[in-house]
C-alpha cells in the first residue's frame, strides 16, 4: 500500500484572541482548514470578543522564544507566519529564532491596528520589525494603512501600492503583497473612481496584480491572519509564491461570501 504523505508542520506565532476570530485560533483553523498540522506560541493574550479589543497582556520575550524552542527540536517545520508582534523585544527575540534556527524564512503579517482601532504593536516594535524582521521574511502581508506606516508613503491608487511594496521590498523582504482591501475607491484624472479589489504581490521585482470583485460587507475580522497563515500553508505544501497567493485568496473570499453579515467576523 502506498504510504500516506504527512502533513506539513504549519507554525503561528502571534497574538491569542479568545473570540476565535483573529490570531492564533483562526491560523490553527485555517492551517487545518489548508490540510496542514498547525502548532503555535502566543505573543500575547487579548481581551476581546467579535466588537473589539478592549486591552492585552503580552507575554515576556524569553517566554515566546521558550514556547518556539521545544517546537523546532521536536517537529521539521514547513512554513511560519508571524502576527502580532507587540513589543520591541518580542519582534528581537523571533527574528533570532529565524537567524539561529533552521526554522522556514516566514510569512510577516504586520497587524499594526485592530479593526476596531485598538494599537496592537508598540511604536519602538514597528522600527524593530523594520529592521530586524523584514529581512527575514519570504513575504510581508501589509494592508495599505499598514504600508503607509511602515514606508511613509501615501497611497492613494494602484501605482501608489506598486510604490510601497518595492520600497518594503527594499527593506530587506523577498517579497511584498500589499493588501487593497481599503482602496474602495482610487484617483484616477483628478477624480475618484472605484478601484475594485486589487492586491499587489512583488516578488523580487516581478509584479503581479490580483484583481477581483469587490465584497462590501463592512469591517470584517481575521481576513489577514487568514490569508497570511492561509499563503504559509501553501508555501508549505511546495506551492509557488504565486499559486499560494492566489489560492489564499480564494479561501478567504470563500470564507468572507458564507458568512456574510455574520456580526462582522468569520467563524468556520
């Protein structure tokens, strides 16, 4: 009989939302979701619920690296993606177990705000995870609020996200996908116009726009961290760049068209 493949060793590390909707719950699910074997070690422990985040408690630097250091002894890992990050010392101590270990280089996902506004990182933690962790990474996740804080740059149509992804690439990432979940609508002739939904992907220098249709469901959780973890798995099943994008998207738009109106969240 032939022998069964086993699943890829998927690993989060971010953030805990009890709610199920964001962090390390919807990687785990997403991961599983994706046909991988999902482990995880938490950055921080929030207090929210499907309305918002009402304040968190953040682990100690060492307890995150002693979390991640049994997990890489024991299991031959495939992918990682990162969330939340919320200290200067937590995003030090990752990016030294990328630089020490023979961990995958990861997927950055760069939750820097909650949906309902609450800042998940620290400012000191945003230079850290410039300099310390980007280069690191296979890829970087940013919405374009998310872009505009790490580059500087406005964004304002779809020449502005080909913009900020190869400047975040020249900060060190192999490869940038910018989000434009937030660009309803782009200038175009001194007018506004809609956009539709654009994502950017350059992947050291080739440029790949994804184009789709625009769901307007409002403000909906846990889309990053799903097509961030979603994108790792992938990567880790022996996809390309590409192809994991592109079939990441199609999970999260599958998961955001079944649960439209589902108190703004997305439940499995």
């Amino acid at each position: 009989m032939p022998t069964e493949r086993p699943q890829p060793i998927a690993l989060t590390i971010a953030g805990l939302d009890p709610s199920g909707g964001a962090g390390v719950i919807a990687d785990i699910r997403t991961f599983i979701a994706l046909d991988c074997f999902p482990i995880a070690a938490i950055t921080s422990v929030t207090f929210q619920n499907t309305t918002g985040v009402f304040g968190a408690e953040h682990l100690a630097a060492e307890t995150v690296r002693a979390q991640v250091l049994p997990l890489v002894e024991e299991y031959d890992v495939a992918c990682v993606k990162t969330g939340m990050l919320p200290t200067r010392e937590i995003v030090v101590a990752v990016a030294r177990l990328f630089r020490e270990t023979n961990l995958p280089a990861p997927v950055v996902d760069t939750p820097i705000r909650s949906t309902s506004g609450y800042q998940l990182i620290e400012e000191d933690a945003v230079a850290a995870l410039i300099k310390e962790l980007m280069p690191l990474a296979r890829l970087a996740t940013p919405n374009i609020p998310e872009a505009e804080r790490i580059t500087g740059l406005r964004i304002t149509d779809e020449e502005g996200m080909r913009r900020a992804a190869k400047a975040i690439r020249e900060l060190g990432a192999r490869a940038v996908l910018i989000k434009g979940g937030h660009l309803k609508e782009q200038e175009a002739g001194g007018r506004r116009q809609e956009a539709g939904a654009i994502d950017i992907l350059d992947d050291e220098g080739h440029v790949t726009v994804f184009r789709g249709e625009w769901m307007d469901v409002g403000d909906v959780r846990g889309t990053g961290c799903r097509l961030s973890a979603a994108i790792a798995a992938c990567l880790g099943k022996g996809k390309s760049l590409e192809d994991s994008v592109r079939e990441a998207k199609g999970f999260v738009a599958e998961a955001i068209a079944a649960r439209l109106g589902n108190h703004s969240t997305m439940k499995p």
